[in-house]
C-alpha cells in the first residue's frame, strides 16, 4: 500500500483512476487489527490504488473528506467520491470488502 506523503499527491491520486484512501493512525488499536489482512484486501482488488493516509500527518486532509473516526475509507473516481466506510469502529476484512464490492 502506498503512503501518501504530500497534498500534491493527494490531489494527483484522487484525480486519476480509482482510489481508495485509508485513514489511519500508528496509535489506533483498530487501525492495527486491519492490518494483518489489508494486503489480502488489496489483492483481491487490483482496479483500485489503496493509499494510506495519516491522520496525524493529514488533518487537512481528514477534514476535506469528513473523517473524524478512523480507520475509514473513502474511494475515489477521476475525482469523485465513489463511496464512503467512515466511522471509528473496528472492522472486519469482511465489512471492508462488502464495502469495495459495493463500489
């Protein structure tokens, strides 16, 4: 999964092809029990660029997209919203994928 490391590429991956922005933090437990299965997840959907977003590192990007609560998902297509699983429970590799399936 790629990290973003700046607005520039925030903006840029967003804008082309599809996207899925996970916003996630070191110190979040939740954000922790995802990770043992995301690369499963990205495998199973290679028509999506995931993007690891860090909320401490992108508040502003955080507020652009209305995410108070992480882990969380936003997806993009050529610069819109596709979908969105915002909120701060945990989830489950099968609540993530029902998620992208719904795209």
């Amino acid at each position: 999964m790629k990290k973003l490391e700046s607005m520039e590429q925030y903006e840029e991956l967003k804008n082309q092809g599809k996207t899925i922005f996970l916003f996630s933090a070191d110190w979040c437990p939740d954000c922790r029990f995802i990770e043992p299965f995301l690369p499963e997840v990205e495998e199973k959907f290679p028509e999506f660029t995931f993007v690891y977003v860090d909320r401490d590192d992108f508040l502003e990007v955080c507020a652009a997209n209305d995410v108070f609560g992480i882990p969380s998902f936003v997806a993009y297509e050529e610069g819109k919203v596709l979908g969105r699983f915002v909120n701060k429970d945990r989830k489950t590799q099968e609540q993530i994928e029902s998620f992208i399936q719904s795209l």
